[in-house]
C-alpha cells in the first residue's frame, strides 16, 4: 500500500511539473504578443513596403486585428485612405466558410494599389475570401497582402510579414475570451 501511495504521489508531482511547464511556455508566448512587438513589428512592416516600392492609394482592413494593422500603416504610410471589410465565419453545414460581409460597400478600387491588411494569419481563409471579392469586383486593382503575425502553414501567404510564428497567438486586442474563441 506504501509503495503504490508513493508511486501516486510521484506521478502527481510529474503531472504537477508538465502542467507548470506547458503554462509556462504558453505564458511566455503571450507576453511575447504586447503592444510593444506590434509596434517593433509594425516598423519593420513599414520600412519593407517603402522598399519595396509599393505606394498604395488605399488600406483595406481585413476584420478587427487587421482594422488595427490598417490604421497604423495608412497613417504612417503618409496618411493613405483607410477601409475595413469585415468576415463571418459559417459553420452552419459543418464546413467552415468565410464570407465577406457587406461586400457591396466596397469602394471601386479598379486600377488602384491596395494594401490588404490583416493583423493575425493562421488559415488565411479570412484574407481569401476578401481577396476574391475584390478580384472580382475590381479586377484591375494591384493588390499586395501584409500580415502583423503569420502562422506557416497558412493557405495565403501574404507579400509582407511582421512576424511568423508557429505558436498560437493571443495578440494584445484579443482582450475578452468571446474574442478570443472566434479564430479563423
């Protein structure tokens, strides 16, 4: 009886140990995520799209991290005009599918530079379908992608990066657990 006590009470403190660890590493990773990595890498975003050459006319925000992103590069790119689109995910047939909602309050961006904007990438589904709307409305836009935090094995990958990470990400705007729960 003394010996098996004994052999719980190791493989307690061993579990005790991985979970503390395993929280530990997730932690790390969050704190990682702060306001000041979205700026260290927002800047550095930046500066890849000046030399890049590429001078949008206008900023699209892909949802609400990319609503961000979009912001801090339309006015640090010299104060570009700025438009956000909005996606929905459908589980509805057990199939995950990204819409675009309201894809007729586009504006006409034929002819145009656009810089697509999303602040988290990980199935890339969200920059897809907001790509192809605007593809097929406007088919002669230039369009070049930018994402705050990329995930590798994303379906999309955009022309500029701020960071890839294979960790999940809780980026500093993923404030509440409602928030949190609707990744694409």
């Amino acid at each position: 009886m003394i010996i098996i006590d004994n052999i719980s009470i190791v493989v307690g403190i061993f579990a005790s140990i991985v979970t503390i660890l395993a929280s530990v590493n997730f932690v790390r990773e969050r704190t990682g995520i702060s306001w000041k990595t979205v700026d260290t890498c927002t800047k550095q975003t930046i500066t890849a799209i000046q030399q890049s050459g590429f001078h949008p006319e206008l900023v699209v925000g892909v949802g609400r991290g990319g609503a961000i992103l979009a912001g801090m590069l339309a006015g640090n790119l010299g104060h570009v005009p700025l438009f956000v689109v909005d996606t929905v995910l459908d589980r509805s047939d057990g199939m995950s599918t990204v819409h675009v909602r309201f894809p007729n309050l586009l504006p006409d961006l034929d002819g145009k530079r656009v810089l697509l904007a999303v602040g988290e990438l990980y199935s890339g589904e969200d920059l897809r379908a907001v790509l192809q709307t605007i593809k097929a409305t406007s088919p002669t836009a230039q369009i070049k992608t930018v994402s705050l935090f990329t995930h590798p094995a994303t379906s999309i990958k955009p022309d500029f990066v701020g960071r890839e990470t294979r960790q999940p990400l809780s980026a500093p705007w993923r404030m509440s657990d409602v928030y949190r729960a609707r990744r694409l």
